[in-house]
C-alpha cells in the first residue's frame, strides 16, 4: 500500500460474515470468528471490510478473532455509505457523515488509525449517487488524513475521471471497483490502477456467487448471466487443473494484472482454503487465451 506496507495478492472479504445479505448478525458465531482466524493462518494480512457490513457485525467480528492484530495485518474499510432499517445501501458521503462513520470505523475495530479508508461512491453505477459532490466528500477523506486519523486513501466504485481528479489531489493507494471474469466494464479504471502501480482490488471477483454456483443465474439483480457455452470453458480448464470453478476465477485474476489483488469472501473454512488455494494455480496461455475470450 501507499506507506509502504506490504500485502500478499490474495486477501480475505468479510462481507460474508454477518446474516444474509450483509445485514444482522451470522447464523453461527463462532464459526465466523474460526473463518477469520484461519485466514491469518494460511497467510491472508489484508483484510477488507467495512462498519455499513452488518451493520457494525464485520467489524466486531474482526476485533474479538484477531485483535490485538498482528504487525503485518492491514485492514481496509470502506466509508460513504450506511444502511437502512431494511438492510438497504444508502449513500452517506457528507462530511459530518464521513467523519462519524470513521470514528465508528477506528471505535469498533480498536484502533487509533484506519491504515486504508475507501471512499465508497455511485461512478459504477451499483450504488446509486447521493446528493454530495464527489469533490466534497473527498475533501473530507483527504482532512481526515492529515488529521492522522486515516493512512492511505482509496477510492472504490469510481469512474476513470473521479480516479484522476483525485490523483492530482493526493496519491491513492487502491481501488475498489467491480470487476470479475465475466464483468470488466472498468477495464480503463484497472489500466490506469497498473501504469500507476495502484493497487486494483475487484469486488466481487466471484460474481457474487455467480462463478462458484452450480448454475449461470446471478444471485444479485446486475451483472451478466453465465451462459453455459462460457460454464463449459471454465469447467473444461478446471478439470485440467483439478480445481473448481472459482478457483479458476481467482487465479485468472491474479494472472490478468500486477496491480489486482484479490478479496474472495465466505463464511465456510472449507471454502477458505479452496480459494487460498488458487494462488498456487499457474493458467497456461491456452487457458489465459480462452478466459481472456469469455467477457
């Protein structure tokens, strides 16, 4: 990351961990708490989560399994957004709202300083756009900063325009926007993130389940379906490589840019370590070429 921290390329996702939906408290507690510990275990130190994840019940899951935190343990959180008594997304990007959402961030994980601070905005179109200018709500991320109160500052769900309007601000050490092996709308956002050596970490690098299911149906209302032409290419390149679908996924991640780094989340340990797995893989060129065709 930006202070010079160090982090493996494939990190642990802890949108998972509360109820259905991201939204109340997990069906099995403790199996939540084994789930982030084992990811310590098998090497994960970045961790991705935010308080809107919940709400609040990623982040105190994260203090009560793994704090006090190991040296090398980065977390990053995103802010810009809350939820409603329905379990909704709301954007919440004014800056009196930024700042209590960090203050919840620093209180409910134990922490003096956010090492990694997202602004989470509507430029890719999931989230819809609140009524604060993204030059606004970025002035807030960027004060917060220099309050010492945030390390690094990155962006997620952005346009290429809002990336380099906030690039000539301060430097931004990571983004966050969609993308998967199905879904590459921000191609011009990740090109950037690599010439620029930013770090490029795709939310929902499964497709929401998509890549890892059974079948080609979305499991959220976006996004393309899986057809089965494209199920029978990544089916035929996993037998290859005894793996399953979604490890093929995250090994064409990794492989697709320098700049990715990789947040698959689950609730299952066994699900863990299938995906940590996949870092092993190594895609030939054959393989590389029949991915790279699927989108």
């Amino acid at each position: 990351m930006g202070d010079g921290s160090s982090v493996n390329r494939l990190g642990f996702g802890t949108m998972q961990l509360p109820g259905p939906g991201s939204f109340g408290p997990p069906d099995d507690h403790a199996a939540a708490l084994t789930v982030l510990r084992r990811a310590v275990e098998l090497g994960v130190n970045y961790l991705d989560t935010s308080d809107f994840y919940g709400p609040h019940v990623a982040n105190d899951l994260i203090r009560e399994a793994l704090h006090p935190y190991p040296d090398d343990l980065v977390i990053g959180t995103k802010i810009g957004v809350v939820r409603d008594n329905w379990g909704d997304f709301v954007p919440a990007g004014a800056p009196d709202q930024l700042r209590r959402q960090v203050q919840e961030n620093l209180r409910r994980l134990g922490r003096d300083r956010l090492e990694l601070v997202y602004l989470r905005v509507g430029g890719d179109g999931l989230l819809r756009p609140g009524g604060t200018r993204f030059s606004e709500s970025f002035a807030m991320l960027v004060r917060l900063r220099e309050e010492g109160l945030v390390g690094d500052v990155g962006l997620s769900g952005v346009t290429l325009k809002q990336l380099d309007q906030a690039r000539a601000t301060i430097p931004i050490a990571a983004v966050q926007n969609r993308f998967h092996l199905l879904d590459r709308d921000c191609l011009d956002v990740l090109h950037r993130c690599t010439e620029e050596q930013i770090a490029f970490v795709p939310y929902f690098p499964l497709g929401a389940g998509l890549l890892s299911g059974r079948t080609g149906r979305p499991q959220l209302p976006f996004g393309p379906d899986f057809s089965a032409t494209q199920r029978r290419t990544v089916d035929r390149i996993a037998d290859g490589h005894d793996a399953t679908r979604a490890q093929i996924a995250i090994a064409w991640l990794l492989a697709y840019s320098p700049a990715i780094l990789v947040i698959p989340g689950t609730s299952s340990v066994r699900h863990l370590e299938e995906n940590m797995a996949a870092a092993r893989l190594r895609l030939t060129p054959a393989d590389r070429a029949a991915l790279d065709a699927l989108a």
